[in-house]
C-alpha cells in the first residue's frame, strides 16, 4: 500500500476536509503497512486453499447461462485510481446495459444461480485477485464506479486515501439496504437518487469514521463480524 506525500496525491482530493483525514492517517504508517503485508499473506493463502472450490463455481456459472464467469466492471479505489474488479457473475450477461447500476434482490437480471451466489455473497470471493494484486483490501470503503465517486463531497473524498475494500463497518450495518430502497421506491423515487441522496451519504458516516479509528486489529474484527454475519 502506498501513502502519497500531500504533495503527490491528485488536486481533486486536495481540500481541507481530506486534508483532516490525510492527517490522521500520516500517523499510522506502520498500521498501514501492516495492512498491506496482512492482505497479501492471507489472499495468497485464501486463493491456494479456496482454488478448487473456485474451478467449481466457475463452472456452475457456465452452465447456468451464456455469458463470462466473471463479472469485470471498472471501479475505482486509492487516490482515485481506476481498475477492474473481479466477481463472480450473478447477472445475465450485460446487464449494466439494461438497466441501473444500483442492483436490488429482487432484480430480473439476476440469474437462478446468482441469487444462491449473492445470498451467501460467494460472488465477493475473486475480489481476492484484485487485494493481491494490491487494487484492494479486506477491508474498506467498497469501490463504487466512477458515476458515484464524481458526486462524492469533498469530506467523502477522503474515504480515496485508502484502497477499496471488500467489506466494511458501513457494509454490515447496511446489509439489508435492499430494504431500504425499496422503501423509497414505493413512494416513487429513483434507485439512483435513493442511493446517492439517501444510501451513500449514511454509509459514508461509518467510512468515514473507520478512517478515523483504523488499526490492523479493528480490521480484523470487521472481517471476522462480515463472517458471523454471512453465517446468521
């Protein structure tokens, strides 16, 4: 994981309120190290042990419909950098071309399997390629597409001086946010408006909050909460 001089990250994150959180995160370099040394060790491992189990999936997804087993969409993660993330398919094949980028349970572009998939969130597991490849962390803000991340506050900015994630404390608290969309919808809004006006700004509080109290062992309670959690 590198952390930029002020100097060195992009002028559209500079501005007081990152600068507040750029801060704080000055004075963890070594936690932030850990970090990085912490998720390359264990995505290494995850990836041997879970490899069969992965070939299976692969292969279930082929089967159940026409389209690639992984689904490949550009996100974007530290200082603003963009990538691809891997997950498992759960759609039918380009579905961010039918329909919103926001998806719902309910949503008629998820395949059989993909409910299965996303219920258990199975389809998260090859986002393991994209921690060892140093695109992101166990632990994080979740990487939103660049159509959210251009609407982000200037405080909101500040979640990008750290890599994207897979889960996080804003992840578990809003898991059943399916719910709260839908509630929404009912009284006529729009899923993108829902989530930018009403979602996104909610579960920037806990991500933001995460910057401020970050240390490796606080990291590794959330992914042992995101375990139970998936569990229950």
């Amino acid at each position: 994981m590198i952390f930029k001089k002020w100097d060195a990250i992009p002028e559209n994150l500079k501005n007081e309120e990152t600068k507040k959180y750029y801060d704080i995160l000055s004075r963890k370099k070594i936690q932030l190290c850990l970090k990085r040394i912490f998720d390359f060790m264990i995505s290494f491992i995850m990836l041997i042990l879970l490899s069969p189990f992965l070939l299976i999936m692969a292969i279930i997804i082929k089967i159940d419909s026409k389209g690639p087993v992984f689904y490949r969409q550009e996100r974007i993660t530290q200082y603003g950098r963009m990538f691809k993330i891997f997950k498992f398919r759960t759609m039918v094949q380009n579905a961010d071309k039918i329909g919103s980028l926001v998806t719902l349970g309910e949503d008629p572009r998820i395949t059989r399997v993909g409910k299965k998939i996303r219920k258990y969130r199975i389809d998260e597991i090859p986002q393991l390629i994209n921690i060892l490849m140093g695109d992101m962390s166990f632990v994080g803000t979740r990487p939103e597409v660049k159509k959210y991340t251009d609407l982000y506050t200037d405080e909101m900015k500040a979640t990008l001086l750290m890599p994207a994630g897979v889960t996080s404390r804003a992840s578990i608290e809003y898991k059943d946010e399916d719910q709260m969309i839908n509630t929404y919808l009912n009284k006529g809004e729009k899923v993108d408006d829902i989530y930018v006006n009403r979602v996104l700004p909610e579960k920037m509080k806990w991500n933001l909050k995460y910057i401020e109290e970050f240390n490796i062992l606080k990291d590794i309670k959330i992914m042992l909460d995101t375990v139970i959690g998936v569990m229950k």
